[in-house]
C-alpha cells in the first residue's frame, strides 16, 4: 500500500511523498505561482497531512491542488493526475477518531462559495468532491438550510460530468468518472 510515516500509517498511492515537516503553512513556498510548482507542493502537502493523521486538513490541501492553474500538459499531471482518486482514498482511509467533519457539507459549501479565479471550473470541481463524499458518506446531510434559503439544487452526476468536459482539463470528466460510481 505504501510507505508509512511516522505514526505508521500508510501513505496515499494516489500522492508523491510529502515530509514531516510539510503543512499548509508549506505552501508559501509557491509565492504567487499557482502553476505545477504549486499543484505538486499541494499534493505533497497533503500526504504529510495524511500521514500525520490530520485527513480533514490533508482534504484542505487537495482542496488547493484543485484550484492550481494547469493547462493538462504539465509533466507533473503523468504521474500525479488531478485529485480525485486521492480526495476518495482520504476519505475512505481515515482511521476511527480521526477528524475529517462533513465532507459532503464542505463541498456543497466550498462548490457554492467560490471565487475567482477559474471560480466556474473550480466550484464544478468541489461538486465533483462532493458527488464522492456523497458516495463514501451516504449518511452525512448536506446543508438543508443553505438549500431551502437559496433555493440550491444539487447537480446530477451527468451535469458535473458535462460541466467537468466543457471546463476542465482534458481526460479530467473521465478521470473523476472512475471515481464516482454513480447516483
């Protein structure tokens, strides 16, 4: 399954290897780059995250590695593709007692709280989050209230997968479609 960090827990298959001494005061590091540099600093974050048993605050750096600025051709996507197999492993890894709040609730709010920049393609990337939080925790409500008072109605899986080809990178609709089993 992968190495294990310091507390013994299996690394993520689905991230390059992080370091103890990563966190998400780490990512500084990438200046006011938004780029490659900055989508594998995110991942590698994230799996120290992970491997030090924080999987809420690992799901927060995979959150930024979303939002990166690539086009589809950079290198670093060959071997690290856009997060969406690592977002449900996280998820479905955790161990009992560790904090990761409600998955399904963040995405529904991070999906409709976004901001520029690419805010479009980025909220349709936190649906598509959601969809697999949707998945792994079938028990956890989204925000009924933010629902009734915004009159908000959650996208089908065929619309976020419309919306993930007209927007997202290249191969990403097919990529998260692997992810997401299904309504």
């Amino acid at each position: 399954m992968g190495e294990c960090g310091e507390r013994g827990i299996a690394s993520c298959p689905y991230l390059p290897p992080g370091d103890d001494l990563l966190s998400a005061v780490s990512m500084r590091r990438a200046g006011l780059d938004r780029g490659e540099a900055f989508y594998e600093l995110a991942l590698r974050c994230a799996q120290s995250l992970w491997q030090r048993g924080l999987p809420a605050q690992a799901i927060l750096l995979l959150n930024r590695a979303f939002s990166a600025d690539l086009t589809g051709r950079e290198t670093v996507l060959d071997h690290w593709p856009l997060p969406y197999a690592a977002m449900r492993w996280v998820m479905e890894q955790r161990g009992e007692g560790q904090f990761i709040g409600n998955p399904r609730r963040h995405f529904q709010h991070l999906a409709t709280r976004m901001v520029e920049p690419r805010r479009e393609v980025r909220s349709w990337r936190a649906w598509a989050c959601w969809a697999i939080a949707r998945e792994v925790f079938p028990e956890a409500p989204g925000d009924l209230a933010q629902i009734e008072r915004e009159g908000l109605v959650e996208p089908t899986l065929v619309k976020i997968l419309r919306e993930l080809k007209n927007l997202g990178l290249p191969g990403e609709a097919e990529l998260w479609r692997g992810v997401c089993g299904g309504e």
